[in-house]
C-alpha cells in the first residue's frame, strides 16, 4: 500500500508539473477565456455529485427491507454527516481567511492517495491514544476527505470575491467581524451551500473510517 500510495503521488506531481509547463509555454496570447463545448456535461456531472451519497445511502436502505430498521446506523449517518460538514465549513473558512496562500498543497493528499493507508494510519493513531471505538474518532477520520472537498469547492469562490466590497466597507468603519458576517458571507451563499452538501455525501460514503476508527461498535448506513 505504500509502494502504490507513493506511485500515486508521484504521478500526480508529474501531471501538476506538465499542466504548469503547459501553461508556461503556451499562454493564451489573446487574453480572452471562452467557455469549453464540453463543459456542460462536467457541470451535470457537479451537480449531481452531491446527491450521490444521500441516494446511495437510500437505496442500500431500500435493498434491505427483508431485515429490520436499523435507526441507529441511520441516526449515526445523519448525525456524522451534519458535524462533519459543518466543522468542515467552519475549518475551511477559517483556512481561506487566515491561512497560507501558497505552500498547501499537502491539504489535497487525500484526494489523489488511496484511502487504505490514509486510514490505517488514523486507525493507528487512534490505537496510540486509546481513542478508537468513539465516535468524535470517526468523526475526526471523516473530516481528513471532507475538508479537502469542501475546500476544494469553496476556494474558487472566495478567490473571485471583489476587494472593492470590503475596501468600501471599511471606510465606513466596518471592522473585520463585521465585514465577514455581512459581506463575505452572504456573498459565499450558493458555493457554501454546494460544499456543505458536497461534504455530506462524502461523509456518508465513507467505509474503511468509520469501521476501523468506530471499532465496529459505531454503525452506519453504509459500514451496515
């Protein structure tokens, strides 16, 4: 697992460092960004992602109707997903207002390295500490792919912000509180939301966490 999480890596080096060269060498010299024929079925594609964990956590639940109601994978699932997207939505602000701009590209590992050592090594933590079998462990292990996501989706957003707005703001005598809630906030409405439900479904969909990290003793719609 090691051997291919580093082959992994390593080709997702090479291919940011051709996109880069790429870029380098071959600038768009009339300075004019048309959108790309093919886009739309990518932006179908992004819509629908963050209905793909709630829709299979329903259909696992409707395969199983010869067995009984689990209400405690459900409650598990439900309760999970919600902290874990609101804690991500809460670190990734956080993250864009007062973390580095350059430099964190690390915070994207999770998503081009396989899932088995990433967990094995939070399964491996939470044995040091004697925390597994908790549920804020699990918790904690899905919020190492939905930060990453969700961040991954408000990044692009917050970047297109206008600093006009809170240059204006701030001759008013606003402070930076102020501004954040009654500005950047409610600016960032329709991307917070697509992450939120982004980090939701990733929430739901995550196995090898919940069962390792959770002891099998904190089950869910998709563990069950």
């Amino acid at each position: 697992s090691l051997l291919l999480m580093t082959i992994l890596g390593g080709l997702a080096l090479v291919a940011w460092g051709g996109w880069r060269i790429q870029r380098q060498y071959q600038p768009n010299l009339r300075g004019i960004r048309h959108p790309h024929p093919h886009a739309l079925p990518g932006r179908l594609l992004a819509a629908l992602l963050p209905l793909s964990g709630l829709l299979g956590a329903l259909l696992l639940a409707g395969l199983a109707r010869s067995a009984p109601p689990q209400m405690d994978a459900l409650g598990n699932s439900l309760g999970l997903a919600l902290a874990a997207c609101a804690l991500g939505a809460a670190v990734c602000l956080l993250w864009l207002a007062c973390g580095p701009t350059r430099g964190d590209g690390w915070v994207w590992l999770p998503l081009v390295l396989p899932a088995l050592p990433l967990a094995a090594g939070q399964y491996r933590l939470a044995l040091y500490a004697w925390l597994d079998g908790e549920w804020w462990t699990v918790l904690w292990g899905h919020l190492l792919w939905v930060v990453p996501w969700m961040l991954f989706i408000l990044r692009p957003a917050w970047r297109q912000r206008d600093p006009r707005m809170a240059i204006i703001a701030r001759t008013l005598s606003w402070g930076p509180t102020r501004i954040f809630w009654l500005l950047t906030l409610p600016s960032l409405t329709r991307p917070l939301l697509t992450a939120l439900a982004v980090g939701f479904s990733v929430s739901i969909a995550q196995y090898l966490p919940t069962l390792w990290l959770g002891a099998g003793r904190i089950p869910t719609l998709t563990s069950q």
